[in-house]
C-alpha cells in the first residue's frame, strides 16, 4: 500500500525543490571569435575569443528580456577582460533578434600600448542574430571597451565577434 502521508511530507517536496534548483532553459552560453582594433597608436591589434554566461532573465515584456550576465575574453596577444552586467534581447520575430549588454569589469593588458587607461573597464556590445533551426542561434556582434574617462587615459578598443549560443 502507498503511503501518501510519507509522499506529501517527503517526496513531493523534494521534487518540487529539485524543480526549483533545476537550470531554467532560458540560462545559455555564447562564444565568440573575432578580431579587435585598438585606438591607440601602436597598441597591438590580435584576435579576440569570448565566453559569456546570460542567466535567466529577470525581466520579460513581450519581445523584451533582461537577464544577468558575464563574460571572459582573452586577446591572441595576451589581453584579458572579465566583466559582470545587464543583457537585453529584443526577438524581432521567431527568427532574428537584437542583443545589447553593458558589462563593467576589470581589464588586463599584455603590452604597455595596450593599456587603456586603467584596469576599471565598461564594455558595451550591440548584436543582430538568428535562431537555429535546432534551438541554438548564431550572432554578429560589435562591441567597444572603454573605461569611460574614469582613467588617466582613454584609448578603448572596439572589436567584432561572430557568437554562438547554445542554451541549457
């Protein structure tokens, strides 16, 4: 015989917080691969590789989400950049959506010409991509780092990504 007071007390709490504790499906990572070019003259220009975690978002009206993210990128030449911030997505229609994210973090430059102007940096990206047929999505992204005249100089270095998404 079941015992339905062992399942009440027991079990069905349980599953109902392994539910809640359970990756949401909107959470996903993006890699990119790109190219930057740095403003200063004779900063060392090099390819760019990115991971980014967008977690669930937080806020959704319509076509528009908000959620948390971070990023990690590391330049061929030895740069790294690790940033925390806001994501935005605007679906368009079942196929393309826009992307934007500002993301502070702090900035690590390899070479003296490098430097842009302190280890405090903002990076801002503005994206146009589309859904996969198999749930995944594909984005082109430009994106600028800048640490927005807080620091004794202010050189920035722009960059474009090509990204995929994959979500879990």
């Amino acid at each position: 015989m079941l015992n339905t007071k062992f399942l009440s007390k027991g079990i069905a709490p349980a599953v109902a917080l392994f539910a809640l504790a359970a990756p949401a499906a909107a959470q996903e990572w993006v890699f990119g691969l790109g190219y930057s070019d740095f403003s200063r003259n004779g900063a060392e220009d090099s390819a760019l590789i990115s991971a980014e975690y967008h977690h669930t978002p937080f806020y959704e009206n319509g076509r528009l989400s908000s959620a948390f993210g971070a990023v990690l990128s590391a330049q061929t030449e030895g740069d790294v950049f690790v940033g925390a911030g806001v994501v935005a997505t605007l679906d368009l229609n079942d196929k393309w959506f826009l992307e934007t994210s500002v993301m502070p973090g702090a900035f690590f430059e390899s070479a003296a010409l490098n430097d842009l102007g302190s280890t405090f940096e903002i990076r801002s990206l503005l994206g146009v991509g589309r859904n996969l047929n198999n749930g995944q999505k594909v984005s082109l992204a430009i994106l600028h780092k800048s640490n927005a005249s807080t620091g004794n100089i202010n050189p920035g270095v722009n960059s474009v990504l090509l990204r995929w998404h994959t979500s879990f």
